[in-house]
C-alpha cells in the first residue's frame, strides 16, 4: 500500500538560550506574533557542561505567554524533573535518548500529558531513536553538540534527518521532526528539504537587530524550500 505522508505544520522555535536572561518577557514579547512554539532549553552542568534555567522559571514565563512551550531537557536525570516541568506549565518535554530508560521516560511524559519528544545528538545513530517512532511525537535531531547557542550548524546530520522523516512516512506516522543548532536562513533549507517541519534558532533569531523579521525569515526560507518561492 501507497501511504502519502501528511507533512505536519512547519514552525520556528525561538530558543530563549540566546535572549536576555535579565528580561525573558520581553524577549517573548517580540517573538510571539510570528511564532507559536518557544523552545526553553534546560541545562543541568551534568548532561551539558552549562546550566539554564529550572521549573520557576518556567512557571514564570507560563503566566506571560500562551506560547507551546517545547522543553528541552539536557539533563541526565530527567525522570526526577519531569512532573515539577509540567506542573510549572511545559507542554512538551524533550529528552536525551542518550540518558537511558527512553522507554519509561516515554510513559512517564505521557502519564504527565506532556507531549513527548526524544533527542539524538549529532553522533548518535538513526537506531538509536528508531524503535520509539511510533511512541513520540516529536524526534528532535541535535545539528549541533548540545551545550551552548551560537554554533555551527552540523550539515553532516542531514542524512539522519531524511531518515527519520522517510521511517516516519513509511510507517504512517505524524510525527515533528526537529532541528536545533546553528539553524538560520541558509541551513533551514537543507534541514526542510530532508524532512524537519521545527526549526529551533537561537542566536539566528535573539542575536539579531529584529528577532521577529528573523524568525519569520527562517520559517519563510523552509517553507519556500519544500514549496518553493511564490511567483
Ligand atoms: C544548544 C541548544 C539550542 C540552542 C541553539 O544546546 O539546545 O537550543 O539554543 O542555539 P543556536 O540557534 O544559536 O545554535
Ligand atoms: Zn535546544
């Protein structure tokens, strides 16, 4: 049987790593017209040799924004956070297959109705994810090493992407296929050609003169890369 994919919504993920910490409301404010998601990364100096924000920072952006907030955990013990990150308002959590015990990670996200997404650094194998495509709802493939904004964008990843999107297709799944690290203008055409429809950019969009005009840019720059400029 001939399945024909549902491409699902392509969108832009302001990540707030690369806002000013010191007025992340206002930061959100100037995002949010041209944005639905807000990817909040979460660093533990363990996972990741830095360390972000927690919970009541969450609970605090929660009561200024409607925005999805796509939480990603770069933590090695996600199972002990996950319920204080829902209860503080985050509406999906992301988690490191690279932590382990991704099957009970799983259903602990669902138990919590949180939407449930799972992240493979940028050496880390398609296989690795491949046995939980039909239990999430979200593969999140790193483009950079997770750890710090402003890197390079890993264009050796792509295949990874394809895959992922092809299995997804080929298995009848709707599934978010996201990228995050170094993601512009340019490298989102590539990361949308092969199949991501989120696109994660921090310094891209926050290290910019006018993060709203940036966002859009990169929402519109995949959008014209799988559909193609209007005429
Ligand atoms: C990196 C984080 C990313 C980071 C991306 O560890 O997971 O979300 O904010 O930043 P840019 O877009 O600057 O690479
Ligand atoms: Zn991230």
């Amino acid at each position: 049987m001939v399945t024909s994919p549902i491409v699902p919504e392509m969108r832009v993920a302001p990540s707030i790593l690369s806002a000013d910490f010191g007025a992340l409301s206002d930061a959100i404010d100037l995002v949010a017209p041209g944005s639905d998601w807000l990817h909040v990364d979460v660093m533990d100096g363990h996972f990741v040799p830095n360390l972000t924000v927690g919970p009541p920072v969450v609970a605090s952006l929660r009561d200024h924004t409607d925005l999805f907030f796509d939480t990603h955990l770069m933590i090695s013990e996600p199972a002990r956070y996950l319920e204080a990150f829902r209860d503080a308002g985050a509406d999906g959590c992301t988690v490191h297959v690279e932590v382990g015990e991704t099957k009970a990670l799983i259903a602990q996200m669902r138990d919590l109705g949180l939407r449930v997404g799972l992240a493979a650094n940028p050496d880390t194998p398609f296989e690795a994810v491949e046995p939980y495509l039909d239990q999430v709802d979200l593969i999140l493939c790193m483009t950079v090493f997770p750890g710090f904004g402003g890197q390079s964008f890993i264009a050796d990843v792509i295949p990874k992407v394809r895959q992922v999107r092809q299995a997804a297709d080929e298995a009848g799944l709707t599934i978010d296929v996201e990228v995050d690290g170094g993601i512009d203008e340019r490298t989102v055409v590539e990361a949308a050609r092969s199949g991501a429809n989120v696109f994660v950019a921090g310094s891209a969009v926050f290290g910019r003169a006018h993060p709203l005009d940036a966002a859009t840019e990169i929402l519109r720059a995949a959008v014209d890369a799988v559909t193609g400029p209007p005429s």
